[in-house]
C-alpha cells in the first residue's frame, strides 16, 4: 500500500489515517452501496430527479477520504504526513554501508515520501522540499558505500519524484543508472480519463474485471463487494418492479444519457473529495490534457471552485512547468550525461473498466504505451500490430523488437533495449520487477540482452501459482514467469473477439446490473489508487 500517513495532535500523537482498514471501510460498503443505489433507482431512474442521489454520493464517500484529502492549497491537515517511523527510516538507512553484502537488494535503501505532495513541496516535519530530501538521502547513500554512484528505482507514482529528482539534480553526479518499476510517472490514461470526465461503461471490461478481482462465483453487486444480501434484495426487488410497471422497457431509450448526467456532475465531487486536493496525483496526467481536467475538476476560469482551489492548481502547474512539460528533454539530457535509463512495462491485465481508455493494453494502473516510454502498441486489447508494420519491421531489420504476441514494438521507445515487458502481471506484483532492478543496478548498462534468463518480453503463467487463503485467488508473485514465445503468448485467452461476443446487444436489466458493477469498480479504484506502492523511492548501489 501506499507508505504510511498519520495525523498528530498538538502533544505529537501519532493516529494512523492511511492505509484504510477493513474496519475503517469494508465494513460499511455494504451499507454505504445501499444508501447510494436506493436513490440512484427510486428517484433518478424513476423520475429523473438526481440531486438527492449526488447528495447521498458525497455524504456516503467523502468521509472516506477525509483526514487523507489536502486542503485548498494542497497542504496537509492536522500536521499529517508519512509516521515518524518513515521519517527516522529516511534518516538513518541511508547510513547504512553494505558493500559487504554479495549483491545489493532492490529495497537495501528506501526513501519514503509523502505521495499527496508534489516533489517541490515542503512535507511535514522538514525544511527542505521532497527532491532536496531525497538529494541528500542519496548522496549519504553514495558516501556510505565509498562514493559508488547509485542507482535510483521508482515505483509506480514514484516515477514522477525521480523526474523531478533528475531535473533538479540530474547533473550533480550521484546517479548512475535509473530504473522506472510499473511507473505511472510517465502518465497514465486511467487517471487522466477520470479527472477529464471521459467515463465508459463496456459490458465485457466489466465482465473481465469482475472475473480478474471479483468473486468468481458472484454474479450480484452483493457477491462483487462481499456485501449484505439486503444489497441484492435492493437490486432485484427494484429491477423487478421496473419491469412489472414496464419502466425497464421506458428506460431502454435514455439510460445512456442518464450515465453522462450523472457522471458530468457525480466524477469531478468524487475527484476533489479523493485526490483532486493532492498535486502528487496531478503529477500523472497527460500534459496535453492538464488544462482539460483542470477546467473538469474546478471549473472554468473565475468559477467557485476554481478560485477556491487555486493554491492546489497553483502547484500542479509548478510541477508541470518545472518537470510534467518536459520529462523527454529531461530523459535525454541525463543520456547525454552518462545516466542509463531501464523500465518494466506490463499488460495483458483489464484495466478498471470505467474509463474511455479501459481497452487499452495495461497492468490494471499503468497503461502500456506510457509506462514503457513511447513503445509503439496495439490500439486496444483485441488487436495486434498490423501485417504492414511487422512486414516494415522485418524489411528494416527491427524486428527482434516486436513481440511474440505481436501487440508491442519495442523500438520506438526512449530505451529500447532496456525495457522488460510482462505480460499477464498485475501492477502491484514485484517480485519478478526486482530481479530485473537488482541485475540492472549490478552490471554496467544492463540490457534486455545481457542475461538469458531475463530476456525482452516474459509472460507469467496463471495457474501455476500459489493460491492466497484469504481470498482464494492466485498470488500473481509466485507464478511461473517464462520467456514469450508465440505459443505461450496467449495462454490466458483474454481476447474474446468471437462474433456473438461483439454482436450481442445487452438488455436494459444488464446495462443497469453494469452499472452497478461500475459503482463497485469505482469504489474499489478510489479507495485502492494507492495501492501501486506510491510513497517509497527505492536506492540500489551499483557494485
């Protein structure tokens, strides 16, 4: 999860308020569910009235959030931050000297963070920004281990503190090799669509999703999110009315237009009372679209919100006049320096089934294209790369660079020989992420072709992992991970491409059953965004 926050009292006290428990929120999904849907039915579906269910929605989630969320000028309340435990950790570990270790680890030195903040923030309990904190944690990491350069990893959002780490001091010398793990420091579609409004609803994503993170065996929202049955009670009996009244047959014609209504009003509430406040989280939007989603999230130019929050804008843009705008140029001034740059890049996993990008090719969080840096991919999940583009390849000699599936290219990216493909892997899976960071900080310009057993392209086999107790499903860490090949590229049969899957036209009880389905996945993705491991910086000593 996401490193640690606390609040503190005026005696120093420390009360945890991230991670959120299963005390703080499971527990009342369920109730929570109920209280959001009883509107949604019986009041804007009924009679197209929805200001009580924006109502309800806000009153229902926002506490959820609510001692995690920034206020109007993106600075924590009630002296929050990252636990004095994080704090001391970032002290202290990077004294450490393990050069008489075999081989340093992925994780040797941590530096943690307050991921709500942007880089150039000042975060609780210092007096120095995020990217000069992180300077001097490696610089006494580089001293303690007799002046080695280091190589510094980002997880996930952590990507976005290296770049801006590089910007600042990309120049000073201490930095050897960079490796960005998983990283939506590069943006991501996903985030991107939610702050700009562009929101989907796809039967099949849905289906695909509840199948990879839902209940197998749940074919209701109460068996989705483990919830009371009265949750289901409230759905049938609803649905089942609706179609004695012949409301079902009513609603066909407009429940397309009800989603936008009530997304255009509904998403941007949700997004400022989750992590619209956190100019950490802007950090991974799309350049191009910032000002889109500025304009979604607070409004037009001299609108309430938009003077309300213009600290917190103020400070997004920083960032993104300081490091969002130009992460290439800053790439590619480090190259020229010496610095060698690798990536892990995922995919073959549904993506929250929400979003206008849901087909892209992504780990869940992280879509393909940006994580691996401009690798050329296939414009969605059902579709590979054209016969003419792999025919062109070939011509040129480029060719090693497709991928046996035929859904990537590898060589169009700003590191094209040192990024590590995965398909099948779910974001938050590391284990085999760290076997490529540690050989990659260990060995002078590590490459896709410097080791055998950890070529280009790799696909984990489901099935051949150990099952988790708790939730009865595989744990994706410890399933087999092999060389791609064509035969092997495909063992998951995830595109479902016949022509009754693409033809069927779903009833009405089926589009509002999915759109239930999209409470649920909008939930889990809100609660769970954190869940990349943002909030740690990993250091690995070149030996």
């Amino acid at each position: 999860d996401g490193v640690e926050l606390v609040n503190r009292d005026e005696n120093g006290n420390e009360t945890e308020i991230w991670p959120i428990g299963a005390s703080d929120f499971d527990g009342k999904i369920g109730e929570t569910a109920k209280n959001i849907l009883i509107p949604f039915l019986t009041e804007g579906l009924l009679f197209d009235k929805w200001d009580n269910y924006y109502k309800v929605c806000y009153e229902e989630l926002s506490p959820i959030m609510a001692d995690v969320v920034l206020d109007e000028n993106g600075s924590p309340r009630n002296s929050s931050g990252i636990s004095s435990s994080s704090l001391n950790s970032n002290r202290t570990s990077c004294n450490a000297d393990r050069r008489y270790q075999a081989k340093y680890g992925a994780t040797d030195y941590t530096f943690y963070y307050d991921w709500r903040l942007s880089p150039y923030d000042i975060p609780y309990g210092e007096t120095v920004r995020i990217v000069d904190l992180l300077h001097t944690y490696i610089k006494n990491v580089s001293k303690v281990n007799g002046g080695r350069k280091v190589t510094l990893a980002g997880n996930c959002l952590g990507g976005s503190y290296v770049l801006a780490y590089l910007e600042e001091y990309g120049d000073e010398g201490y930095v050897k090799n960079v490796f960005f793990n998983s990283t939506v420091g590069n943006s991501t579609a996903i985030l991107t669509d939610v702050f700009c409004g562009d929101i989907k609803v796809d039967a099949k994503s849905l289906q695909r999703f509840a199948d990879e993170y839902i209940d197998a065996d749940a074919d209701t929202i109460a068996g989705m999110i483990d919830a009371s049955p009265v949750i289901n009670e409230v759905i049938v009996t609803t649905l089942d009315l609706f179609v004695q009244l012949g409301i079902v047959d009513m609603l066909g014609q407009t429940l397309d237009d009800i989603y936008q209504k009530v997304y255009e009003v509904l998403v941007p509430m949700l997004v400022i009372a989750f992590y619209g406040t956190m100019p950490g989280y802007w950090t991974i939007i799309q350049p191009e679209r910032l000002n889109e989603a500025i304009n979604f999230v607070f409004g037009p130019e001299g609108s309430e919100y938009r003077t309300k929050y213009a600290g917190v804008i103020a400070k997004i843009e920083d960032y993104f006049n300081q490091t969002g705008n130009c992460k290439e140029d800053i790439i590619k001034a480090c190259q020229e320096k010496g610095i060698h740059f690798g990536a892990t890049a995922k995919y073959g996993v549904q993506m929250y089934p929400f979003v206008k990008s849901q087909d892209q090719l992504s780990d869940e969080m992280a879509d393909l294209e940006h994580a691996s840096f401009g690798a050329t991919v296939a414009k969605s999940v059902y579709d590979v790369l054209p016969d003419s583009y792999i025919q062109a390849a070939v011509a040129n000699g480029t060719d090693k660079y497709i991928s046996p599936d035929k859904q990537i290219d590898a060589s169009t990216s700003l590191f094209k020989d040192s990024v590590w493909y995965e398909k099948n892997m779910p974001h938050n899976a590391w284990a085999y992420d760290y076997k490529v960071i540690e050989a990659f900080a260990a060995n002078d310009n590590f490459t896709v072709n410097s080791d055998p057993d950890l070529p280009r392209f790799v696909v984990r086999i489901p099935g051949t992992g150990e099952i988790d107790p708790d939730t009865g499903r595989e744990d994706a860490e410890t399933s087999r991970v092999e060389k791609m090949t064509e035969e092997n590229a495909n063992v998951s049969n995830w595109n479902d491409t016949s022509e009754d899957t693409k033809t069927q036209k779903p009833s009405v009880v089926t589009k509002l059953m999915a759109f239930f389905r999209w409470l649920t996945a909008m939930l889990k993705f809100l609660v769970n965004l954190t869940n990349g491991n943002p909030g740690s910086l990993d250091n690995a000593v070149n030996g």
